[in-house]
C-alpha cells in the first residue's frame, strides 16, 4: 500500500489491513504505538460480540504485537483446540456446519464467503468472518463510530436513571425534571483558540431552533490543546435561551 493510501485512510480509519496499521495521531497521552494500538482494542469492543472483545489483561498484554498478530491471537484463544474430561455422558452435540467453513478457511488461509442467517455460528467464527476477508486480516472502523459508541457506552453507565438514545448521528439524554440535552460526536483535533466545529455547530443550531433543545453538547476527544469546555455563542440564536458547549471528552479510561 502507498503512503497515499495510508494517509488517506488514517484521517478516516483506524485498524489494520495485513500489515498495515492505521493508527490514530499522538494526543492527550497517547504518544507511542502501544498506546495506540491499546486504544484500538479497547474501543472496538464496543463493536464485537461480548465473548469476542478484548478483556483488560489481553489489551495490555496483545498490545507489545501488531493489530494483525493480536487478533490472530484472539482468534486462538477462542478455537475449540483441547476437548476437555467430561464424567457425564454426553447426549447431543450441535453441529455447525457454517462455523466449520469459516474456522477451516482461516486454517487453511482460503478465501470463502460464508453468508448466513444462523445466529447460533460460534463466536470464534463471527470474529474470523469480520477480521479474515480476501484471503488476508484485516479490521478497519471509521474514527468517528468508534467515538461515537465509546461515549454512548459511557454515557448509558453515567445516567441510568435517565433516557439515553442513539440517533446514529447524535446521542439524547432525557429524564423527569430536567433539561432535555444533545450530544453530538466527532474525532477532531480541537484547538482552543480556533476550534473546527462548524459542522456540528449546525447540527446544534438545527436542534435548538427546530428541535426545542436547549442545551447541545459538542464532543471531541480531550487533547493537550483542548482541555476545558469552550462555550459557543450564535448570533441567530440571540433570541433564544440556549446552552452549546465543545466539550473534550477523556479516552485515557481505555489504557488504565
């Protein structure tokens, strides 16, 4: 792959194709590639199945080998490979055909396309199908959903006793007796004294004026030039009772 291609990729991506990793720019303290590769493992669990994501030890430990080598390592620790002692004899064993072509075309590095509606395929085999396509591994994410689920998971944890909904471009939290808030998300590098928000300042603007939301957060990854809440002020909106603020939000959770 060129370094055009790399580039390209890297503004958008993160992840891996072979031996290829697209990891994100130095920020806030994640300035080496272990962190960062750390960081990928642990924001991608929020969009695997609960048996296929990376627990803490493996995160830590997966981190010293490329994305590539981690997830095959994954992918062994979850393989069928020792039959264990069972007094009790055993009655009925469920066949899955479909997992079987996955498992084998990993073991034998074949390209095959298994397409199936059985939602009882093994877990090992769902994470194969994601990571192993065209003959090669490979897991690449979009920057912004990978952002976007790690707020909303923390989010769903902070307020429980309120109503938290993912509107895929944005997040809503309301609750009896208070305000009704917006969030939206996006991986930006936010400088404090000129900060690139106009995209989502729109999207603020639009919900206070056509959606009654008072109070519209903006949410961008903390950064070391980005640490305090920025209040915005819209001249359209001089009229109107309104709170928009670009908030930096701390992914150092992922590497403690």
């Amino acid at each position: 792959m060129s370094n055009t291609n790399r580039f390209s990729f890297n503004e958008s991506f993160l992840g891996f194709i072979d031996n290829c990793e697209l990891l994100p720019k130095d920020f806030d303290e994640f300035t080496s590639t272990l962190r960062h590769r750390q960081l990928f493992l642990a924001l991608c669990n929020n969009m695997l199945d609960t048996s296929c994501k990376f627990s803490k030890y493996e995160q830590k430990r997966l981190r010293q080998f490329s994305l590539k080598e981690a997830f095959h390592q994954k992918i062994k620790s979850l393989l069928p490979n020792k039959i264990p002692f069972n007094k009790k004899q055993i009655k009925r064993f469920n066949f899955c055909k479909d997992s079987t072509k996955v498992i084998n075309s990993y073991k034998i590095k074949k390209s095959i396309l298994i397409v199936t509606s059985n939602k009882k395929i093994l877990d090992v085999a769902k994470l194969i199908s994601l990571c192993y396509v065209n003959n090669k591994m490979q897991f690449i994410l979009d920057k912004n959903l990978l952002f976007h689920e790690f707020v909303l998971h923390k989010i769903k944890k902070l307020h429980k006793d309120k109503t938290v909904k993912d509107h895929g471009d944005s997040i809503s939290i309301t609750g009896k007796d208070v305000n009704a808030l917006k969030i939206y998300t996006s991986w930006k590098n936010i400088q404090k004294n000129k900060p690139d928000i106009k995209d989502e300042l729109e999207y603020a603007i639009k919900s206070i004026k056509k959606e009654n939301y008072s109070q519209v957060y903006l949410v961008y990854p903390k950064a070391n030039d980005f640490k305090r809440h920025i209040p915005v002020y819209v001249d359209e909106l001089k009229n109107k009772a309104y709170v928009i603020k670009a908030i930096p939000y701390s992914l150092r959770s992922t590497i403690r």
